[in-house]
C-alpha cells in the first residue's frame, strides 16, 4: 500500500535530508510560503505565533497569515523549542559562510540570531527534543564525534557543555519521535516501529506504553500529564494519553490521505489549542482540543 511504503521512508532518520523550493513571493509582494519539508512545529511563547522550520529557514502562522520569520535562511533540522529558546541542528544557508553540520544551535529571539552550543561541523541530528520548562536537550546521535563517542541516546542539562550517554536498556530498533516532559527532564519518550516507550530515569531503562501501531511522533502537552501518540497501522491515528492512569482518549482526526501526524504543538497561552504537520506538510489547528480542526496549509502551501 503507498501510504504503508511511505511512512516506512519518512522513518528513516535520513527522511529529512530532501531538498526542495525556497519561499516564495507572489507577485503582489505579498509573502506565499511554500513548506519545502516540515522539520518541526511550536507556539510561540505568548501564543500569538505558529512556527514551522523547513529547508529555507521558518515560517510564520499567525492572525490567519503566512510570513517568513526574520533571520538566516537556514536548513533547520531536529527543531525543537522551549518557552524561552528554539534548539536546531541542520545545515547552513548557501552562502552563510557557516561550517556545515551545525552541531546543536540554539536561539533565544525567535530565530533571528543563533548561538553555537558545539559539535559544529560534525553531527547533524536529526532527533531531538528538549523540555519546553527546563532547556534540557535530547539527541539521537548517528555516528561517534568528539563529545560522543559512540551512537545512541545522550542528554544535556547545560546546554552542550556536556553531554551523558543514556543506556536505553529495554529499548531496541531505529527511532522515529522523540519527546521530553516539559518540567521533569527525566522524563522521555520514543517513538519507533514497533511503538512507543517511556523513561523515568533520563533514559537508562525504558518500558513498552503504547505497542501494535507503528510510531511516528510523540508529544508532553504542557500539563506534563498528558502525552500525544501519533502512529499508523493501515490508517494514521493520534490519541492522548495519561501518563499515570494509561488511559486513552483516540483524537479525530481531519481527513488525511496517504498521510499521517508528524508533529504536534499545543498553544501555552490557550490550552485547548493545538497544531498538527503532517508528513505530506498539511498543517491544521483545532481551539478545541481536537474535536474540530482547520487546515492552515495545503501539501506545502500556506492557506
């Protein structure tokens, strides 16, 4: 089945590597974005923002409009954003004169300039998360490099200055997702193939929580109590669970075709808010806790 054969590519850690389009502006002068590959999804702070990074560097959702962010045109990869910060990895805009990989990089004005936390030049990860109150960093590490010396899992409380290899013991295969609790770095979640695990310890051991459907994304909804499953088997799925109690709530989702959820971000101002990417970069935002949503970019293009 196409849709099977292509969240099968999309897993691959690699899946984010494809080059695309740059944004574009009509001839109006009014900004179209175009998604060239969707490699992340936030809120800004006050909520008044909706955040995606791409090849060309991150565009802008807010008040029913689509804009680029000011700053560097870069290949964000690995986006992932706390209340105060955005964390990257990724690749130099051409031209930027900047070494390629980035390493980790870290921003804490929206995008407009970034600070290198190391590994520039080295790794570029394709996995990682942080917690959204703490700045806590999780990587998926491909490849040994000077701070790393084998692949796996590795955190960082300080950001970068050092990283610690977290065992991962009950976990095995190649991961898919990637999340952490948004106030207790502990905390961390993967998506894989054969479903989704939980850590209690930083990642030493792990447990089977959600298992029988393929996993693709995972995301702590702010209240620290809940966590969102994106997953697929024969048809894509999201459901919200507890993290103590277990229980479950499927999420209905907006009609996707040879499709499914990539990512998830929840609106820390308006808690019923939340925005959805796909993998075929169709974008929706539901004010009511998923019972009703509305598309705000179509395959790429902004609506």
């Amino acid at each position: 089945m196409r849709i099977r054969r292509r969240v099968i590519q999309v897993l691959a850690l690699a899946f984010i590597a494809f080059l695309g389009a740059p944004y574009q502006a009509s001839a109006q002068g009014a900004e179209t974005v175009t998604l060239t590959h969707v490699h992340g999804l936030t809120y800004s702070a006050d909520g008044k923002k909706i955040y995606i990074p791409s090849h060309h560097g991150l565009a802008i959702y807010s008040e029913g409009k689509w804009s680029k962010a000011p700053g560097p045109q870069h290949d964000y990869m690995g986006f992932s954003a706390t209340k105060d910060s955005f964390y990257s990895s990724g690749h130099p805009a051409p031209g930027s004169g900047l070494i390629n990989p980035f390493g980790v990089i870290r921003s804490t004005d929206a995008g407009k300039t970034w600070t290198k936390l190391g590994l520039e030049g080295e790794t570029d990860f394709h996995l990682l998360a942080t917690s959204y109150g703490t700045n806590a960093i999780y990587v998926f590490n491909p490849a040994p490099n000077s701070k790393m010396k084998s692949p796996g899992l590795y955190y960082t409380l300080n950001n970068g200055f050092m990283w610690k290899r977290a065992p991962a013991k009950g976990f095995s295969g190649e991961p898919s997702g990637l999340a952490v609790h948004p106030s207790d770095p502990k905390v961390v979640v993967i998506a894989s193939k054969s479903g989704f695990y939980l850590s209690t310890d930083s990642g030493d051991t792990f447990r089977a929580i959600s298992q029988g459907a393929q996993g693709l994304a995972a995301f702590f909804d702010l209240d620290g109590e809940h966590l969102w499953l994106s997953s697929y088997a024969g048809t894509p799925a999201l459901a919200r669970t507890n993290i103590k109690t277990g229980g479950k709530n499927a999420v209905t989702l907006p009609p996707l075709t040879r499709d499914a959820v990539s990512y998830v971000a929840q609106n820390p101002v308006s808690k019923n808010e939340y925005a959805i990417a796909t993998f075929e970069r169709n974008v929706f935002i539901t004010k009511d806790g998923g019972k009703t949503w509305q598309q705000i970019a179509r395959q790429g293009k902004g609506m």
